[in-house]
C-alpha cells in the first residue's frame, strides 16, 4: 500500500484477497501506527495492474455496473526486491490518512486535533514502513515525542457514506464555538468503555462529555446529518440520513459486494482450452499471414502462459480455433441463461467424464454405502480457480446475498467517481468436493404435507424479516435451505479431519427446482499461492473417509448443546432467517457461509429434540 499524500510513500502490506474481502475500498485499514482508507480506483496506478480473463465474472459485472466495464484487473505490484528504494516500494494500493483526526498518546496531554492542524508531524520509515508513524509536537517524560494515534470513533450511514466524527459539534452540543479552543480525549477508568472516554473542551464554560452520549438512538438525536461524504473518492452526496457513530475498526464499517465465478473448461485438452480463453486478444491473428502471425505471438500478452507450448502449436491451435468458430452456429441465449451463473457450474461438476487442466480436474468418486440411499455423486475436485471482482460495498447493514445477487439494483457505494472501466479481482486456486443428491429422493421429500407445513413457517419468517427491511422477499426455496443445511453440516465434520480449520472451508450451493433441477453442493478451500492448497480436503472425499465423516456430522446434528431452545427456535417469533440453528451447531464463519448464515433449519435434515417428522434423514 502507498500513501499518496506527499509523494509515493509506502506503509504496509495487504495480499491481493485481502483487498476484496476485508480491506477494499472505501474502507479503514489499521496499521500499527496509521489508520488509512483504500482510496477509489481513478487513484489506483493500471500499468501495475495486470488483466485477468474470465469472460463469465466479466459479463455478470457488466449487467450490475453497466456496459462500461470492459476488464478486470489484479491490484497493482511489482515484484519485491532488496532495494527499498526502488521503482517496488511507490507501486501499490493508494491509501490516505483516516480518520484525519489524531490524539496525543501522552497521558498528560491527549491532544485532540486534524492531521492538518501543524501540531503532528509525520516520520517516515524507509526501510521499515510499518514504523512510519505521526508524532504530536509535544515531548515525553525522556524527550521524545509521542505517537498520535488515529481518534477512536467516526461516523457513517447506511448509504454508504463516512466521515470523522464531529468532535467540535459533539463537545459544544452543537453551540458557536471560539476558534483557538481546543480538545482532548480523556480516559477516566480501565474499561474501555465509551462511558469513560470523555471530550475535553480549553473552554471554561464547557463541561466534559462522555462518549456515551453519542452512541445508540440518542447518539443518533446529538449528531448532525450525514453530510453525504465519500472520503475514498473525495465527493459529496446529497444525503441528509441520520449518522450513526462506530468505532475505529468496527466490522460493520465496510462490508464488501462482491461476484464470484469458477474458471470452467471450455476444452477437454489444455491448450485448446488456453487458446478459448484468451481468444479475445488472438482471434485478429488468425486474419493475417501465418508467418506475420508467428511473429506477433510473443508480443502477445497471454503469451506466458502459451509460451511452454511453442508457437508452432499454439498457432495451430489459433488456426483450429478460428474455423471451428467460423463454421459453428452460436446458439440464441435469453438474458436469463446468458448471466446464469450456477448452471454452467452444475454441468461441469456433474459431466460424465473427468477433467484434466491446470484450473479444473476432477475425479468421480464412489458414493459411500451408508449414504447411497441420498447421495448421488461424489466429484473430487483436485484444482480449481475462483475469481472474485469487487462491485461496490456497504457500510452498517450488510448486504443481504439472496439468490439473484447478480441484480443491477443491488444498492453498494461506488468504487468511482464515474462510471467505471474495470473493477479489482483475486484469483485463488484450491481444492473440493463436490456432492449431488438423489434427484427422486429429494423431490418426494419436497411434496410431503409436513414440509410443506414447515416452509411456510420459514417462508412467513422471511418475507416479515425483509419487509421490516425494504427488502423485496425472495424466498430461496425448502431445497435451498435443505442443502444449505447440510453444507454446514458438512463443513464442521470436514474441518475435524482434513487439517483445515473451519473458516477456512467455503461452500457453493446449487438448488433449483422445476425443468433443469439442481441439487448439490461444493465444499473448498482455496489460497491466493498459485500452487493452490495441499489436498486435505480431497482426500476426505475418497469413500473410505467420507462415510464415516458424513455419519459422525449428521448425527452430530441431532443435538445441539443450545437444545431445547435451539430446536424449539420459531423463526416468526425471533425474527430471523433461520429455523433451528444456532452458533453451537449450524453457524459457520463469515468467510465459509454464502448467505450470512441464513436459510438453516436442522429440523429439516435430522429429528431433534422436539419430534419433527419432515426431517430428510431419518
């Protein structure tokens, strides 16, 4: 990362993933002296910044944010070297100071003041950038200056929008105040708590004020209106919502929009496959000479990964190409299909035959004999790519991932000023194991009068939760929540045996209904190395391993240490989107569940405490 402000200057290291999933832009990265906000993408240096191909993401990111968006690209770098002057350390992500309001860490002055007051001064480290740090002007007990820490508390609105907090506002209760006053930031007590910071004001007339004053609904009543500010593009909205003061660091502060895609084969040989999916930048080739042509494809930037090939090769594969594409008909697809994003997914995970390519092979695998009765289809999936783009994001409530989370009106805060061009992504490569379920067996369990009963209690649930939200209801089905539920289920026995912690495993759901039904699930894990990850989680998948763990799982779910409330749980009456499930039992971390932890009922896979008799596992 680098911040802008005074010319390159770098202050730390994020990886690639981080920026879409944690610290993105427009939200607040703590460093262990600086507080900084990812600026938006006009900053961001695209000669660094290389393009991925992926033409599937590309499509679903062109119909949410316009047709504008012509590629997507890896956050800018250059290779590290040992000169820690050179051209490496002023690449990176821009960053700016924020928040922009600083406080003394000396406990006898706790100075209170904007960076652009004079009264901090900022030191930079070279060779140690995470040591780069503001002082404040005072000295120290042994005549150093103390650090000046960022202010603990900004405020934001649910429209996305952030700003610092207003501390002169909030000290004078939102009297005149004189111009040379000036505050501190006192700590009375070892809690922590915001009861015991106070505001300190230079004006006699001004009692101290607690913190605590600004925070839940009567905060909401002291503070002025949101002014509409984007501080990571330096704009101003026409805004007017009521502010809500969060704490520096506070997970609600930035909540990424995201879309996600598998790279899926297009060949069955590797390098027809290479050619398919850099076709884009060799088709025009193939209208010129041969010779002309075997010149040029070194130029090319997908060259490295077609240069282990030769040219000769590749150049046959591009001539090979170019009539099969000449001479085929491309089939009419609706705006529904051609933006279908599980679909492709499903054929791939269920064809007949394996795949053998660098970012997708597969292997069927025996279905274990305790649960053939269920399951399917057990595909071991010994690599995959995952490509991720970066939309927009959202600030105190998150987004709420419903199945069509490829819809334009999904309401995010802008990564440009303008429309944009291209969005940031992170490729990571990994492993799974995809299961599918006895499409007869689940769609008998569907019509039976007891499930049916149980799916309008969930659904009456869900459509109360959205509209106290303003949320269009989008019910994802009883087979969704069914198969969502054993995802879980599955992701806590799998991390006891595979050597991977349970954050660490994601899912991938694939329920529909009707013409085309779909019924299975994708468990994986994945890094941003480009050797992927080690092949724990594969190898839970061969059918000696994956019985047992399957059995241990699903009769772990039988009992909850939350029991009987857990099981009891009504979701009319709680207000959630969840049947019986809870942190003890269903819950999955934030980066494992692909709905929030959403759409869950044990009820529905195992009888529990309570006697239920729509459970699809007896």
């Amino acid at each position: 990362m680098t911040a802008p402000a005074n010319g390159p200057l770098r202050v730390g290291e994020l990886r690639p993933s981080q920026l879409l999933h944690t610290y993105g832009v427009g939200s607040v990265t703590d460093l262990p002296n600086l507080s900084a906000m990812v600026l938006g993408l006009d900053h961001w240096d695209l000669v660094q910044a290389t393009p991925l191909t992926e033409d599937r993401l590309l499509a679903a990111v062109r119909r949410r944010l316009g047709a504008q968006v012509t590629t997507l690209r890896t956050p800018p770098q250059i290779q590290e070297t040992s000169d820690p002057f050179g051209d490496w350390t002023r690449v990176g992500v821009p960053v700016a100071l924020f928040p922009r309001w600083l406080r003394c860490s000396r406990e006898q002055c706790n100075q209170l003041s904007p960076a652009s007051s004079g009264l901090f001064e900022l030191e930079e480290h070279y060779f140690r950038p995470e040591n780069t740090r503001y002082v404040h002007t005072c000295f120290g007990s042994r005549g150093g200056r103390p650090t000046a820490v960022p202010a603990r508390f900004l405020i934001a609105c649910p429209d996305g929008h952030m700003d610092d907090f207003p501390w002169m506002y909030f000290a004078h209760r939102g009297a005149p105040y004189a111009s040379d006053c000036t505050l501190s930031l006192v700590e009375r007590g070892t809690t922590g708590e915001a009861a015991n910071i106070f505001v300190r004001c230079s004006c006699p007339q001004v009692a101290d004020r607690s913190m605590a004053e600004a925070m839940g609904k009567r905060g909401e009543q002291e503070l002025p209106a949101c002014r509409g500010h984007h501080p990571h593009l330096g704009t101003f909205d026409e805004c007017g919502e009521q502010v809500r003061t969060i704490a520096l660091g506070a997970t609600n502060s930035w909540f990424a929009s995201q879309l996600r895609v598998f790279s899926l084969p297009r060949a069955e040989e590797p390098l027809t496959q290479a050619v398919r999916e850099h076709w884009a930048s060799l088709a025009p080739l193939s209208g010129i000479p041969a010779e002309a042509a075997k010149m040029l494809l070194p130029t090319q930037a997908c060259w490295p990964e077609l240069e282990a090939y030769g040219v000769e090769k590749v150049w046959a594969a591009v001539t090979d190409e170019a009539v099969a594409s000449t001479g085929a008909s491309t089939p009419t697809q609706t705006e529904e299909e051609e933006f279908d994003l599980a679909t492709p997914e499903w054929e791939a995970f269920t064809a007949p035959h394996r795949y053998e390519l660098p970012d997708f092979t597969t292997e069927s695998e025996r279905v274990p004999t305790t649960a053939s009765g269920w399951l399917e289809r057990v595909v071991l999936v010994h690599r995959l790519r995952e490509v991720s783009a970066l939309t927009g994001f959202t600030r105190i409530d998150a987004p709420e991932w419903m199945p069509q989370d490829d819809d334009p009106s999904t309401k995010a805060a802008p990564l440009t000023r303008e429309q944009p061009s291209w969005v940031p992504c992170a490729e990571l490569r990994g492993e799974g194991v995809f299961l599918s379920l006895r499409e007869e067996r689940l769609a008998a369990w569907e019509k039976r009068a007891d499930v049916a009963a149980r799916e309008q209690v969930l659904r009456a649930a869900h459509v109360t939760w959205c509209l106290a939200r303003g949320l269009e209801p989008q019910w994802p089905g009883i087979r969704y929540v069914l198969l969502h539920t054993i995802a879980h289920v599955l992701i806590r026995g799998f991390a006891l045996e595979c050597g991977y912690g349970a954050s660490g495993i994601a899912e991938r759901v694939y329920a529909r209904s009707g013409k085309s039904p779909m019924a299975g699930i994708l468990l994986y894990t994945a890094a941003p190395d480009s050797e992927g990850t080690l092949g724990g989680l594969v190898s839970l998948g061969r059918k000696n391993r994956l019985g047992p763990v399957i059995d241990q799982a699903v009769e772990e779910a039988r009992l909850c240490s939350s029991d009987p409330m857990c099981a009891e749980h009504d979701p009319r009456v709680h207000g959630r989107l969840h049947g019986a499930a809870c942190h003890a039992c269903l819950f999955a971390a934030e980066t494992s569940c692909e709905h929030g932890n959403h759409f869950l009922d044990r009820t529905l896979l195992v009888e529990t405490l309570v006697g239920n008799t729509n459970a699809f596992l007896t």
